[in-house]
C-alpha cells in the first residue's frame, strides 16, 4: 500500500502513536488464534441478532452480514474536539441554506450558488417555499463523511442529510467490544455511544409542532425489504417508540393520526426513513404505496413535524457540496474549519476539459449516485472503461462532478493473513433541533479487500467501532 498513506496507528518510520500505544501492547500479548476466535464468535453473534442489510440487484431477500472488524479505530480527545467543532459548524450552515432556499434565497440571488443548481434539481421541493419548520431545522439527523489524509487533515467526503443510516452499527459495534474484550476497556477511558437512542429522542421530542407537552413520535420505515430495516426496527425499540409503515398512519382534517388497538391515536413528529419521492402519493408519486396520503398537508399546516425535513434533500446532493464552504462562510461569517475534498464541477467547461484530459488520475461522481455506484475510479478502471465514461461525461457535464484519487488514511485490520493496514473512512451522527449534539465517534467504515478504497457496504465494506478517548 506504499507509505502515501496516513496510518492511523503508526508513524512513517514504524513507531505507534501514543494514542494507540495501549492497543497495541495488547495486541502483541494476544495469539492470532485467539483473535481469530473473537472474530469468528463476533460473526457468530451479529448473525444471531440478525444484523444484516438486504442488498437490491440481488435475490429478493438476499441478506449479508456486514463483517465487522475487532480492531478499534482510536481518536484522541484533541482530535475529536477539531472534528466536533467542524461538524457543528457545517450542519449549521446547511440547515441555513435549506431555510434560505425555500425561504428568502438570499444565497441565490448573491450569486454564490447557481440558481440552475438548485430550482432545476430533482432535490428541490417547491412544495416547501415558504412553509416553516420548528426552530428552522431541517436535518435533524446528518452522517457526514469524514476522510483523513494525515495528521489533524480530515476532510469531508458528503453530507448525508435525508435518511442517512448506520448508526445501529455504530452502537451494536460497540456492545460487541464490550463483550467480547471487556478488559480493553479498563486499558482506556472510552467516550460513551450508547446513549444515541436517547439524544436522539429527546432530540426528536424538541422540535415537535408548537404547544405539545408530551409529543408521540413514531419511526416510518419502508418496511422489511429495505436495506436499512434492521436499524429502523432497532432504533424504534431502543427509543421506545412505534415502528410504523404507511399504512398504518392516516390523515384526518390535517393531522396525522396512527392506527391502533385502542383506536387512533394522534401523532407529532415523523422520524421517516423514506425518499421524499415515496411519502405522500398526494404530494409526489401517485403509485407509492410506502407513504402518508396528506402527510404534506398536514406538515404544511404545521400539525405534524417530518424529520429529515421535507426538501433537505437539496443540500446533500453532490453538485451542491462544492458550495458548503461558501455557505460557511455567507451564513456563519467563519471560515470552515473541516475542508470539501477539492472538486471539479463538470457543468464549468474549463473543470469538464481538466477532467477529460486527466480521467485516469481522477475519480468521477455522478451527482445522483449513491452508494458507490455510478462512479469511476480513475486509477483502478480499464482504458475501455474510461473511454466509456469519457462518453457520459460529455453527453451530460451537468450530472458529474470529479475528485483527486484520495489517500483515504489505513488503520490495521484483522484479515485472514493477519492485522494489515485497511483504508477507513468515519461517519459522525449529529444530531440538530434546540441545539446541536454529536455522539463521540461514530460508524467507522472500513475497505476489506486490499488495496480498495470503497468502504460501502454494499460494495463489500465493513465496520469497526470507533473510540474517542477522554483523554489526551
């Protein structure tokens, strides 16, 4: 993997950092065979628990168990205190700019974001102009993704603000540590996770419509053939909430209401887990049998709060992440303190020629992908592959965006042959309603098969939990 990547755990020439040492003397204490147990035991486990994601193209109902690595990714305080501060600073500049962008469009109309970019996107909800949200929160919940080049380097990868998930990872990851190398954790004091379904409750509660004391949320899932349908499940039950689907929510003189045994039942806040497209058929599409008929209504009568708010969507769109330190900088007057990774907006011609003369260095991105498809890897792909892509690009500029390769940091892994160094990336849960709250850590996603640099999990990727220290 060369030494062009920044290792987590140990320096240039060998040594390991002091925030690891602990580890690492516990490390060399253990046999392979033993660790190879734990790991084999933690598999075990999660299959037990039915932790797994369904995986779309494949055989309805083919489940995978995302591997999970027992190797800990470790933070020090000091660097979780630089990455908490840029995550609050740029989950508050972006629900400014949802708030501008259905509001004043004062952002727009300096010229800083193109209007095209935003009233032309397939994320923008004119639905939303002018409705007002509690306390003027749109993403309740955002995952941004975090990758680092080396020391103190992090920069932000994508801002996920409409369902992002992997938080249920996040924490069962944790209580799979705990259990299986409970003496790890008197070696270090650990930051807490496992208060997430708390936070997030209370957070929930806070931005409920106006004058309601003791608000009912409820958490909209598509149902059990969704990918994420192990983690809304969990989420519910861990924040003692009802798991709904669509239909059993109705809407009556714009109030949403749930179906129960007793009789219907009012509620005030929707922690949904569905597309805007899916929500309300009323509203968008017609044949979506997932969601609410009158959620909009009710929503914009401001009975019912929506979380992820209706429209957010419009800010974590990839041809819209270029702007983020703009909007920093517009609504915050700060200057950011976590970096955009340097990007190329196709729609430019002078960025669209730079790009088609350097494709094979370069990784492209097509505005609307997600998961890690609809993209190419410069480095990795085949001529005949780039030449391909060099034809989309050219028929459509405005759908992509481009990327230097990045030199994703590499944290040790136990892999069949032993611990070796995987590429990582981290995605922090913040939490945002009267105030902004971010767990310390986060889901650490990591590239199993060597050398890769796509951590998705639906492109082979697995998880490890991710240890903030409270100290040092």
């Amino acid at each position: 993997m060369g030494s062009m990547f920044y290792n987590e755990m140990y320096t240039g020439d060998g040594a390991v950092r002091s925030h690891y040492a602990a580890l690492d003397q516990w490390l060399k204490r253990q046999s392979s065979d033993w660790l190879a147990q734990k790991r084999d035991e933690a598999d075990a486990l999660f299959h037990r628990l039915g932790i797994t994601f369904a995986v779309y193209g494949e055989e309805q109902g083919t489940e995978r168990l995302i591997p999970f690595d027992i190797v800990p990714r470790v933070l020090p305080a000091s660097e979780w205190r630089l990455l908490e501060a840029g995550l609050t600073q740029r989950v508050r500049a972006l629900n400014a700019f949802v708030g501008d962008v259905y509001g004043a469009q004062q952002i727009l109309r300096a010229g800083i974001v193109p209007a095209e970019a935003i009233l032309t996107n397939a994320q923008y909800r004119p639905e939303m102009q002018d409705v007002p949200v509690p306390g003027g929160t749109y993403a309740h919940i955002a995952g941004v993704d975090i990758v680092r080049a080396g020391p103190g380097e992090f920069y932000v990868l994508e801002d996920n603000l409409r369902v992002p998930s992997g938080v249920s990872y996040m924490l069962e990851d944790r209580r799979m540590m705990m259990r299986l190398f409970p003496e790890l954790f008197s070696l270090h004091s650990v930051a807490p996770v496992e208060h997430y379904p708390e936070v997030l409750i209370n957070n929930l509660r806070s931005v409920a419509p106006a004058g309601i004391d003791d608000p009912a949320v409820v958490l909209l899932t598509p149902g059990r053939y969704n990918s994420a349908y192990f983690e809304h499940a969990f989420l519910a039950q861990q924040m003692g909430i009802e798991l709904v689907e669509g239909q059993d929510l109705f809407v009556r003189d714009d109030y949403v209401y749930m179906r129960t045994t007793r009789g219907a039942q009012r509620v005030d806040v929707v922690y949904r887990r569905i597309d805007d497209d899916f929500l309300d058929p009323l509203a968008f599409r017609p044949e979506s049998a997932l969601g609410v008929p009158g959620l909009l209504t009710a929503y914009r009568a401001g009975h019912v709060t929506v979380a992820n708010a209706i429209g957010t969507g419009i800010a974590d769109d990839k041809s819209v992440y270029p702007y983020v330190p703009e909007m920093i900088r517009f609504y915050l007057s700060e200057q950011p303190i976590l970096n955009n990774v340097p990007t190329w907006i196709l729609r430019r011609p002078q960025d669209c020629a730079h790009v088609l003369a350097n494709l094979s260095q370069l990784v492209v991105k097509e505005v609307h992908g997600a998961g890690g498809y609809g993209m190419l890897i410069g480095p990795a792909a085949s001529t005949a592959q780039i030449e391909e892509f060099r034809g989309r690009i050219q028929a459509n500029p405005e759908r992509y965006i481009a990327q230097p390769t990045l030199a994703l940091s590499a944290c040790p892994t136990f892999v069949e042959s032993g611990l070796a160094p995987r590429h990582i990336d981290l995605r922090p849960f913040v939490l945002s309603g009267r105030d902004i709250q971010i767990v310390p850590g986060g889901l650490t996603r990591v590239a199993l098969p060597e050398g890769s640099l796509v951590v998705n999990s639906s492109q082979g990727g697995g998880t490890k939990d991710t240890w903030v220290l409270e100290d040092g």
